[in-house]
C-alpha cells in the first residue's frame, strides 16, 4: 500500500488527491498545510485521510509539493532532507527557474520533479479542489534528466491516471513562455477589474450592464494574492517584458482611435482573430 503526502493541500493539491484516490483506492493520502483549518477541511472533505508533518515524510513514496512558490522555495530542500532514498517529489509550482536552482545541489536532487500541470481555477483552498481538473490538461517537466529514470516512470503513470500530457522543456523557456500564456492574462484581468471597480464607485449601474464578455475577461481576477505576488516575483523579468509588449500594444490601440483610424482598428482585431485557429480544439 503507497503512502502519498500532499503538502498544501488546496486547489491543485487537493484536485490531484481525489483524481489519484479514485484510479487508485488502495492508497492513504497524508495532507500537511500550514493552515490548519485547511486540514480539518480536507479531512471533512475526504481529500486527505489523515494530517502528517514534515518529519513523516521518511513514510512517503510519493510527496506532491503544492504550496505558493515563494514557500515551495523554503522548504523543497528540508522535504528532500527528509525523504527516505526511493521517495518521490513532485513540485507543481507556477514557475520553474527558481526551485531548479534552489534545489541543484542537493544529495536527494535525482529524488525531485520539477512540473507545472496546466490546468487550474480562479479559486483557492481545500473547498476549490475538484475532480477531473487535470483530464486532457498539459502537465509540463522541466530538468527531466535531473530525476531518477526509475522515479520519472512513477511520475509518468500517476499523470496518465490524471488524463494528462506531458511536454518537457527546461526551466528558463517554461517561465518565459508562461508569463505570456498565463502571467500577462492575470495582469490583464486584475487591472481590468481595477479600473471598472474604481469607476463604479461613481457609475453604480455599470455592474447592471455587464455582460458576460466582461465576466469573462475579468474572471482571472478572483485569483489569490498570496498565490500570485510571489509568481509575479519570482519571474519579474519576463513578466515586465510582457507587460511593455502589451502596454506598447493598448497605446496604438489607442492612437489609432484619437486619429479616428477606423481601418487600423479594423486590421488590429482581424489579424488578432487568428487566436481563433490557434486555440481551436483547446478546452
Ligand atoms: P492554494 O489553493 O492556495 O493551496 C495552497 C495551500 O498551501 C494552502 O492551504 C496554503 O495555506 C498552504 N501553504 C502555504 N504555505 C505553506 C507552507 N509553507 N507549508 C505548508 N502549506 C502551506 O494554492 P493552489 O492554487 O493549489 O497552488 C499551489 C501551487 O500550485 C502553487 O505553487 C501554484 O503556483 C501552483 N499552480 C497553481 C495553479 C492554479 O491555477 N491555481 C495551476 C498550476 C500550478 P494558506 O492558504 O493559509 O496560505
């Protein structure tokens, strides 16, 4: 019988214990969290069977690493102290370079692997973990060569049991191409629901009239802080060169209408409208 310990055990941590509960019922899942209400939620759930520490994690044969990056960073190192030798860490951190980094010199290094599953919602905590969230979902590998070959095959079938596919890339492309695909896009919907909170201060209609194209947009919004503050650090350098791209893209935008230059404006949305076959048949 496997024993797995999720540490934080909140959406992503907690939708992949119920995915791996159920194609495998023969194993007790461990939840370690900083929040203990968190953990007496998880067991309320059935998401976590039992609450564990740092110190047992010398029981573990697999360890999933799902707390913010910015406390991944602190304690991957004391998790890997206090594995036993065949163990296996999965991190699911939004960003890669750093916890590569962080983690190269250690003994048990051939223990860990590194990941971003892409797949998630705007919610936080035990109660937003859900079934299914990983199914047909890319789950991204970075330093694969860094772990154990014995220890990627476990990784490997746990995925499959998620329904995911898997892309390997190395840390420093997996952190540049995500500030574009996901990092720009919380940007984008935070100030977005910023700018039309600080309007409606004056306009108390405007939330009337908001359809659903502003629900969509600006549903990223309902992200949390504490997740997202440390993402936006640790992968400043990227993030800020998307945003000069994107700022440097509204201001034509811009330009365009103060010159009533209805043709450009035109041409910009029906170029942009190839997004349409990019994304055709991603769910
Ligand atoms: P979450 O729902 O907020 O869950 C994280 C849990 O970890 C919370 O219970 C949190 O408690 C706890 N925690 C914080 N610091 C801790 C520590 N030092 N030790 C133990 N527990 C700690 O977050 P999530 O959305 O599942 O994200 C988890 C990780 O997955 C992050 O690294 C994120 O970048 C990555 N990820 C997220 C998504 C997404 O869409 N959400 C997608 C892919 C990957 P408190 O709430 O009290 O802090």
């Amino acid at each position: 019988m496997q024993n797995i310990y999720i540490i934080g055990i909140g959406l992503i941590g907690g939708s992949m214990a119920l995915d791996i509960k159920q194609s495998n019922p023969e194993v007790t899942i461990y939840g370690i969290d900083s929040n203990e209400s968190h953990l007496d939620e998880a067991i309320q759930l059935g998401i976590v069977e039992n609450k564990a520490t740092i110190a047992d994690l010398k029981n573990a044969d697999i360890v999933i690493v799902s707390v913010p990056v910015d406390a991944s960073l602190k304690i991957i190192n004391d998790v890997l102290d206090a594995i036993s030798e065949n163990t296996l860490v999965i991190e699911v951190g939004s960003t890669k370079e750093a916890i590569c980094d962080v983690t190269r010199k250690h003994s048990r290094r051939r223990n860990l692997l590194a990941t971003h599953p892409i797949a998630g919602t705007e919610f936080s905590g035990p109660s937003a973990a859900i079934k299914g969230l990983f199914l047909g979902k890319t789950n991204i590998i970075c330093e694969v060569e860094e772990t154990a070959f014995k220890l990627q095959e476990i990784a490997l079938k746990l995925f499959a049991d998620l329904g995911m596919r898997i892309r390997y890339m190395n840390p420093k492309a997996h952190d540049k191409h995500i500030a574009y695909v996901s990092h720009l896009s919380h940007i984008s919907s935070f100030m977005l629901g910023k700018t039309v909170i600080e309007k409606e201060k004056n306009e108390r209609d405007i939330f009337d009239m908001a359809g659903s194209g502003f629900e969509s947009t600006v549903r990223l919004a309902k992200s949390s802080p504490a997740m997202w503050t440390p993402i936006f650090k640790q992968n400043k350098d990227n993030v800020i060169e998307t945003l000069e791209e994107y700022i440097a893209n509204l201001e034509v935008f811009k330009k365009y209408l103060e010159a009533d230059d209805y043709k450009a404006i035109y041409s910009e949305m029906e170029n942009t409208n190839h997004i349409k076959t990019i994304l055709k048949g991603i769910v």
